[in-house]
C-alpha cells in the first residue's frame, strides 16, 4: 500500500513539473535578419521584453535571426539609434528615446511591447521578409523603413 501511495504522488510530483507552454515552432528564415533592439534598464516593460521576447525569438528563429541590444542612456549608442530613426518613414518625434523599441533591419521599426505578442512579432518579422503586409495586431507605433 504504501508503494502505490508512493508511486501516486511521484506521478503527481513529475505531472506537476511538466512545462506548460505550448512548443515553439522552429521557423528559418529565407535570409538572414538583424534586430535592433533599444531599451532603457529601468524601464519594465524593456526588462519584460528582454526576459519573455528576445528569448522566444532566438528560439523560434535560430540563426537566422540576429539580435543586436542597446542600452537608451549608453551614449556610444546614440549614433545607431539616430541612423535607425532618421530611416524610419514618419517616425513621431514625441517618441523620441523612449523604450523599448525594436528595429527589424531595412523593414519596420516598433516602439513599446506588451507580454504576449510574442507570437505576432514572429508573424510580422515572416511577412516583412516575404513581401507580405504587416499585421494590423502590432500596427501601433510601428514604423516602416524608407526603403519600404
């Protein structure tokens, strides 16, 4: 009796330890891309990117996806950050500094994030480097490149 007692809350141990998040879908894709990733380190919703998004995108994405961080009150970093701004079709200037903002080289730029759209930054990053349109989930405070 106490052998199944035993074995029942050993399962019940083991059940509970499972990871509940779904599985990431491994995407590749069709060229490289390089994100630019700006925060501020005492802004929360930066640190909640950093902890939740960067890790699922280099996940999802693997190598095929490059994620380049720099710290807003860093002062080597003002000049990428101006070069990213001033490419950027209607940037609203009253946004100027603020994080987190992340860049998709050469395709959109997006200022702010909210936990959980994780999963439409990795549909929009598919459709900008595919020709397609943008989904209207992230259009907020997204900005597309010149080039664009």
């Amino acid at each position: 009796m106490k052998k199944k007692i035993l074995f029942i809350l050993s399962m019940m141990l083991l059940w509970g330890c499972q990871n509940d998040r779904p599985s990431i879908q491994k995407i590749t894709l069709s060229q490289p891309v390089t994100m630019l990733y700006f925060y501020i380190e005492t802004c929360s919703e930066c640190q909640s990117f950093k902890e939740t998004a960067i890790p699922y995108l280099e996940e999802t994405f693997g190598d095929s996806l490059t994620i380049q961080q720099y710290d807003l009150d860093d002062d080597t970093t003002q000049a990428v950050y101006e070069d990213v701004i001033d490419q950027l079709y209607q940037f609203d200037q009253s946004l100027y500094g603020m994080g987190p903002m992340y860049a998709i080289e050469g395709y959109f730029a997006k200022v702010g994030y909210t936990s959980g759209d994780e999963t439409y930054i990795v549909d929009d990053i598919q459709k900008a480097v595919e020709g397609k349109a943008l989904s209207d989930e992230l259009s907020g405070l997204r900005f597309s490149y010149f080039n664009h």
